[in-house]
C-alpha cells in the first residue's frame, strides 16, 4: 500500500480526469475513493482515459450506511428504520467493483463504525476470503469498535483510517493500532469541507512556521511530514495542481524529534471532522478507559 494516496472526495466530478492524470504522472498510486463521494465510476474512467493500468494504482473505497436505500439519501430516523427500503450489503459493496469497473479491490474499508458495521465488515470479510478485496479495513474506529470485530470477523483489519491532526494528534490510538499491526491512515488533517477555520489555525500556525521556513517548505508538508514520521499513511485532498505536487514532495527532508515533538504540543483533542468518540456516548460499557 503506497504510503502517500489521493483523497477524492469533494473533488468535482469534471475535474477528476485532469486530476487524476496530473497525480499518476507526478507518483501518486493510491486513489481514495467511496460509495458515498458518487465519484468511483469517474475515476474508473479517468484511469482508463490516461490508459493507467488497473495493477499499477492502489484503489480503496469504502461502504456506507447511505448506499443501502434505495431512494436517495438522508439522515433521520423516517430513513435509518425504514427497512423497506433496504437493499443488501453485498449487492452495494459490489456496486461499487462495478463503477470502478475492476473485478478486484485493493483495500475496502467499512466508512463509519455505526450503523451495522460489523455486518458491513463481515459481507467484506466474506469477499476478502474469496480473494475479491485484497485487504478489509475500516475507519473512525476505536478500540471498543475494532474489539466487537473480533467476534464476528477472523480478519483484523488492515488498515483504520481516521482523523489525525496536530490539532487532534491521537497518540494512544494511534499506539493501540500500531501495535496491534493496523496500518493507520490519516484522513482530513487540514480540516474537512465543512470547518475552514481550523484548517487556517493548522495552515497558518506560528509555531510550525519556523519549522516550515528552516527546511523551505510549506506548512502543509511539514504536517504531512510529522505523519509520514509516524509511519502514518495519508490521504491529502487537492485538485490544485501545486498543492498536488506539493503534497507528495515529502521525501527530501527529515523532522527531527524536537520538530516532531513540538507539532506533538499543539494538540488539543479538537476534532474537526467526525468525532468517533460520540457514538460510544451511548454504550456506557465501553466508555471508560479503553486505552487502558
Ligand atoms: N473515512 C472517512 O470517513 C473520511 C472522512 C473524510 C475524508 N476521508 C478521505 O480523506 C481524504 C482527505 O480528507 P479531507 O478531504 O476531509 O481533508 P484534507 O485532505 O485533510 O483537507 C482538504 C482541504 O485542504 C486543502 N489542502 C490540501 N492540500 C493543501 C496544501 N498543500 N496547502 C493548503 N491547503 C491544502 C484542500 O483545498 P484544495 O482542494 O482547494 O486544494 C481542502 O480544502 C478525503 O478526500 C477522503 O478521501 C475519509
């Protein structure tokens, strides 16, 4: 699994064959994609139209509690109970090889930990055996989520992919996965579409400002470094041609452990994303001291 990927989601759809082709061509071999970003049928073309080679990228998608309606999509209680309306796991998980239009899948992660996630994670762990997906995964899990796997999976996941930031730098998760042999992948580091003010406190931040102008880089790839150091796989999202580059011009300096160690500083356990930690909230028996 290449350790630098491409998020896509929020990429638009029309831009997504010049982007894709501007990534291969500068290195990049993963594509992160969804069920949900209704972009994988996009990709697949844009694959084919720069004439890339299935073998030669590394695709994940994901499933989600959304793709099982079959009408459109909204959160709320009229639509999580109307069962009615439900279609299999499966036959999503294999829509999605369809508009990828491969008939393997590199990494399938299951998209948020509630609702029905371990059956998600089970229909993926049935087709991992068959040698459909190459490797099963999930996201925003923690430890109390990847312990209730255990007992309807034998496949530890691969991979678990979840916000880091050095706003939310997540060290005894991150610890808990690493350990355990689950690669962890950072997903929206400089702040998801929907809170543009932290991503400013992350971008424009005094304290790695002096690290960012003593390697002449840019803040961004100083946080992208500060993962990369961990051993962290990442997913930045850009359709700007610049930052694309930027992004995975990673590898020609080195933090060192007082860099990495200040960045460690600004944590605050703000999440500006999803927080995982909510949908415990209400299961008190994994509540307290899970990292114990
Ligand atoms: N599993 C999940 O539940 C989940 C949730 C969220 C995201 N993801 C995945 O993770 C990927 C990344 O997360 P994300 O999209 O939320 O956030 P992100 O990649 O951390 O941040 C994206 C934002 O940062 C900007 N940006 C990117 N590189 C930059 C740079 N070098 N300098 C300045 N600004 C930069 C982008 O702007 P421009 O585009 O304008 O450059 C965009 O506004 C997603 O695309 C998706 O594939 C997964």
């Amino acid at each position: 699994m290449p350790q630098v990927g491409l998020g896509t989601y929020l990429i638009p759809n029309g831009e997504l064959k010049r982007v894709i082709g501007e990534a291969y061509e500068m290195g990049y071999r993963q594509f992160d994609t969804a069920w949900r970003y209704h972009n994988e049928r996009e990709i697949a073309l844009a694959l084919k139209y720069h004439g890339i080679k299935r073998e030669n990228v590394f695709i994940t998608t994901k499933v989600n509690a959304d793709a099982l309606y079959y009408f459109g999509y909204r959160y709320g209680k009229h639509r999580i109970f109307n069962f009615r309306n439900f279609r299999s796991i499966k036959n999503v998980v294999l829509e999605s090889f369809e508009n990828l239009q491969t008939n393997y899948i590199d990494l399938f992660l299951v998209h948020w930990p509630w609702p029905m996630y371990r059956r998600m994670y089970e229909v993926l762990t049935d087709l991992y055996h068959e040698g459909r997906i190459r490797a099963i995964g999930v996201c925003s899990c923690i430890p109390p989520h990847l312990q209730a796997l255990a007992e309807v999976s034998d496949v530890v996941p691969a991979v678990n992919q979840f916000e880091i930031s050095p706003l939310n730098t997540q060290k005894q998760l991150i610890q808990y996965c690493q350990n355990k042999g689950i690669i962890v992948e950072a997903m929206s580091t400089f702040s998801h579409y929907r809170s543009n003010e932290p991503r400013m406190e992350i971008l424009e931040n005094p304290v790695i400002r002096p690290i960012a102008d003593k390697y002449h880089k840019s803040i961004a790839q100083v946080v992208l470094r500060w993962l990369i150091q961990q051993q962290i796989a990442i997913i930045p999202k850009t359709w700007n041609f610049d930052r694309l580059k930027e992004n995975i011009s990673l590898f020609d300096f080195t933090l060192t452990e007082e860099d990495m160690s200040i960045i460690d500083s600004l944590d605050k356990g703000k999440f500006l994303n999803y927080n995982p930690y909510i949908t415990f909230n209400t299961r008190p028996k994994y509540k307290k001291n899970w990292y114990r």
